[in-house]
C-alpha cells in the first residue's frame, strides 16, 4: 500500500516582495505564512520551506531510530529529535544537521551511535535528502 501526502501553496507578488500561504492539504493543518525575507533573514512567525524539511527530517528520523531500537531489543522510553536545515540564499539547502537525545535502558552509548548512524542512513527523508551533507549528534540520556 503506498500513502500520497499532500501540501499546496499560494503566491501572490514576487519573490522578494510577494509572499504565500502554505496548506497541509494531508492532514487540514494550516495555513501557514511563507515569504521570502523569513527564507533568507529568518523568522520567529513566519515559516519557511527549510522548516518544514526539518520537520519531516527530524519526524522521520525520530521513527527510524524508534524502530532500530526496539529491533535491536531496546525499545526507546523516548527520542526527542531536532533537524537544523541550512539555507543560503543564492546557494540553496546546504545542510540538515540532526540533534537526537533519548532514554534508552540497558543500552550503552557506543551502541546507541551506532543505531543512531544507521537509523540516520535509512531514514526516508534522509535518503531524499542525498544531495546535502546530513550531520548527526546522539545523546543518551
């Protein structure tokens, strides 16, 4: 069975100057605001297309490891993840950079990095995230 999800986004202006709505079509979540100054100043408000890669980054990752983990014979009691998405202007995405800190009982960290990495490897997301460098930093806790 596949799964198609999907999100829309309307435009209005130019790229500087216009700005957007974006529409988790999927899911009835939004509208959330789009504009080209949060893209390349940043924003506490607005959001961005790099955001929302990190959100499925860091989501996608969360589930990989979860999975890993409990095949490994460690179910996680959690996993908290961040994806930071590095956007230049002019250059493009140049990075996802994922921070993950978990509690995992009866797992030393050595082995924990390990299924970390590996997780990072087989995430989707990550695998449609090739062209970028992905960088990782695993903590238990």
């Amino acid at each position: 069975m596949s799964v198609t999800s999907e999100a829309s986004t309307t435009w209005k202006g130019s790229l500087t100057e216009g700005s957007g709505e974006i529409a988790l079509e999927s899911s009835n979540q939004g509208p959330f605001a789009v504009n080209w100054k949060a893209r390349s100043e940043g924003s506490t408000s607005v959001t961005t297309p790099e955001e929302l890669i990190a959100a499925a980054h860091s989501s996608c990752f969360s589930m990989a490891l979860s999975n890993a983990l409990a095949q490994n014979g460690t179910p996680p009691e959690s996993v908290e993840t961040t994806a930071s998405v590095t956007f230049i202007p002019g250059t493009g995405i140049t990075g996802s950079h994922l921070n993950v800190n978990a509690v995992v009982p009866g797992l030393s960290a050595e082995d924990f990095a390990r299924i970390a990495d590996e997780a990072k490897s087989g995430c989707p997301v990550s695998a449609a995230l090739a062209g970028i460098e992905i960088t990782l930093e695993a903590t238990l806790a």
